[in-house]
C-alpha cells in the first residue's frame, strides 16, 4: 500500500486556517492596494471600471468588488498601486469593497455584521452549503470545489455542501447572475430554511465584474437576491472564500483572527 506510506512521508498538508495565518507568500496576487494619490489617465487602463478618480491630486478610489486582478494599473503606474496578498478580503456589505473606506461605511458595516451574527448564532458550530453557478466562467468553481480537499478540508470546520436548498443555510453563488439564472437562484432562495444567508463568490457574483455595463446597470446577483456576505476575486482563492464563510458564521474577530 504505496499510499500510506507516502502520506505518513507528507505528515499533515491541511492548513491552520483561522487559528494561524497561512500566507500564501509576498508575491501571491490576491488583490490591489492603493499606493498614491490619483494620476491623470489611471482610471481609464481598468477594464471592469473598478478605479475611480479625479485626475487632480488625491481622491483616487478602488472598487475590489469590480477589480478582477488583470494587473493592468499595477503595470501602467506601479507608483500608484501594487498587488497586495492579503487573502482576508470579504466584507459583509458592499460597500466595504471599496477603499478608502468613509466613517459612514465603517458605521454602516458594523449594524450589517451584528445582523448577521445575529441570524448565524441558529446555525451553532455547522454549517451547510448549497452553491449555484449563476453564469460564471467556470474559475471560481475550482475554487470553491478546492475547499473540500485534505489542503483547506472545510469539513474539518463543521461546514458541510448539500444538494438541497431544503437543507442549506447558506447560498454560496458564482456568476455575474444571468437572466436565465435569476428565477432558479429566487427559487432556491425561497426553498431555504430561515435563517439563511447569501455569499457572493467572485468579482462576477458582487459586481457584474466584465459583464457589467456603464453605471450601475449590472449589480452582480445583488439585483436579484438579498446578499450578506461579499467576496471578491476573479477567482477569489480558497482562503478568500474560507474568510467569507467564517466571517457569515460570526467566527472571526475584527481582524480575522478567530473569534
């Protein structure tokens, strides 16, 4: 039995995640952080839109729920901003996508979350999981299939996938939400027990990401389904999404450390 062997060689493979960091390593590039004050012509090098500024001094303003990490301005102006590995990206309203953050929005996103803790304390320590592809492009789904390998073992934290909205607590959507995927994803909504909770999964999911038109046309699945938890990335890594779902269970603290 080569097999035992080889794993007795390995030892453990499955991460500390959330009781010790995991770091993915300095060069991992989970997201774009802000460097500088604005430039004239840095907002117009982003695809999905997700830079916003005036072109005179500071104000420059980044949407992570639209970014999906081509690079491009970190290319164009590496001054103004870099990839950041931070993996903790989740937020609990969507507005907490968008940095700098405002005092308004730190007020905001703190009534969100006790919400949420609120609603998550009937769960107790299990979760289960019905995720629906609304149109993705197929990344993320990697992602989140991952999540249930001996690496990440999301089993291990008393989260569990089902295949009946009748017995999920929480909906875990990938896609921008197309139009022949929004009255599934209501009906799998309706079909759930209350409480129950909504994750976006991927820039698509939080923004419309690509597929978003000019404005606010495209909300991402925000316009079809009550969403609680925001996790952005194209595709956002296993660790992102772990940080989401521990975040809609109220088990994580004010800086991700465990609660």
């Amino acid at each position: 039995m080569p097999w035992v062997l080889r794993g007795l060689r390995r030892g453990i493979v499955t991460t500390p995640y959330p009781r010790r960091p995991d770091d993915y390593g300095p060069d991992f590039h989970a997201t774009v952080s802000l460097r500088g004050p604005d430039e004239p012509g840095l907002a117009d090098v982003c695809p999905s839109a997700a830079i916003a500024g005036t072109g005179d001094g500071p104000g420059l303003i980044l949407d992570r729920g639209r970014c999906i990490a081509c690079g491009r301005c970190v290319d164009a102006f590496p001054d103004r901003l870099a990839f950041d590995p931070t993996l903790e990206l989740g937020s609990v309203g969507r507005a907490g996508l968008v940095v700098p953050a405002t005092p308004e929005t730190d007020e905001t996103l703190a009534a969100l979350r006790r919400d949420l803790e609120a609603r998550s304390r009937a769960f107790g320590r299990s979760l289960h999981i019905r995720h629906v592809d609304a149109g993705s492009d197929g990344s993320e789904e990697w992602e989140v299939a991952a999540l249930t390998n001996p690496v990440y073992d999301i089993h291990r934290l008393g989260v569990f996938f089902t295949a009946s909205p009748r017995h999920a607590d929480l909906l875990l959507v990938t896609g921008a939400g197309t139009a022949g995927m929004a009255e599934p994803l209501r009906r799998t909504y309706e079909a759930m027990p209350a409480p129950r909770i909504v994750l976006a999964a991927g820039s698509d999911a939080a923004s419309g990401g690509l597929h978003a038109g000019p404005g606010d046309e495209r909300t991402g699945i925000a316009a079809i389904l009550p969403v609680d938890v925001f996790v952005p990335g194209s595709p956002p890594s296993p660790f992102s999404l772990l940080h989401g779902i521990l975040l809609a269970l109220g088990r994580l603290g004010p800086r991700g450390s465990a609660a």
